[in-house]
C-alpha cells in the first residue's frame, strides 16, 4: 500500500456528517503526506530513522532542504503536524476555523503536495537537484 491512499481515506473523512470525521479527514491527510515523503526520502538513498523519530526527521529533511519545491513540502508538513496533534490530542479546542474546513483544506494541501513530489520524481534532473538539495 502506499502511503497517498490515506489521501482517498481523508477525502472521503472530509464530507462526512460532524467534526469527529472532519478531524480525522486532518489526521489522514498529514499521514499520506509524511508516508509517502518518507518513502521518497527512503528511494534517495537516505536512511529512515526508527518510528518514533521518522515524523520529524521528515519534516526537517523537507522543511531545511536548498530547493523551494522541497521547502514548500516541508512547509505543508509543518502546518499538518499541528493540526493533527490539534485534531488527535485538543478536543476541547475552540478554534477560529471550523474542522468542516481544516479537513478540506487539509486534503487539498496534501493533493497539491503529493503532485508536486510526483513531479520532482518524475523528472530526472528535478530529482537529482532536489537529492542535492537535502541537509546532511
């Protein structure tokens, strides 16, 4: 399976009927991003760190890359990590944006994301450049 499939899972979370199902559209969508840029990472010859280290050290390998194709994942990831801890761990937030709306958001942001990765890896020199520009 690969990790965008929780993409259709979040999809489907996001029309549903209350904010149980909106938050969960926001925990979906962050986990296909960071899967699927982990199994990139993993495919450009970077070593994955064990479980409980992988969700940052995706973040920062996108978030500090030298590309803004990278930098603009990384910055995707970054909003998404805060809004599934938010959707997982604050029930009680009252927050200014409804969930109805961060779980569409949310998928749109991780769709955009997925196809931009898409295209860096399905362009050799892209691909290259963007292995390059990496943070050791």
């Amino acid at each position: 399976m690969r990790g965008s499939a929780f993409l259709d899972v979040a999809r489907s979370l996001a029309s549903g009927p209350s904010e149980a199902y909106w938050r969960a559209a926001v925990i979906h969508a962050y986990y296909a991003l960071m899967l699927e840029c982990r199994d990139a990472l993993g495919r450009w010859g970077r070593s994955v760190p064990p479980r409980q280290n992988v969700h940052a050290w995706v973040r920062l390998q996108f978030a500090y890359a030298s590309v803004a194709d990278l930098i603009a994942i990384g910055g995707t990831l970054d909003t998404l990590v805060r809004a599934r801890n938010q959707a997982s761990y604050d029930l009680n937030n009252l927050s200014t944006t409804p969930w109805v709306h961060r779980g569409a958001h949310s998928v749109s942001a991780v769709h955009d994301s997925l196809r931009l990765l898409a295209d860096i890896e399905a362009d050799a020199s892209r691909r290259s450049a963007a292995i390059a520009a990496l943070p050791n």
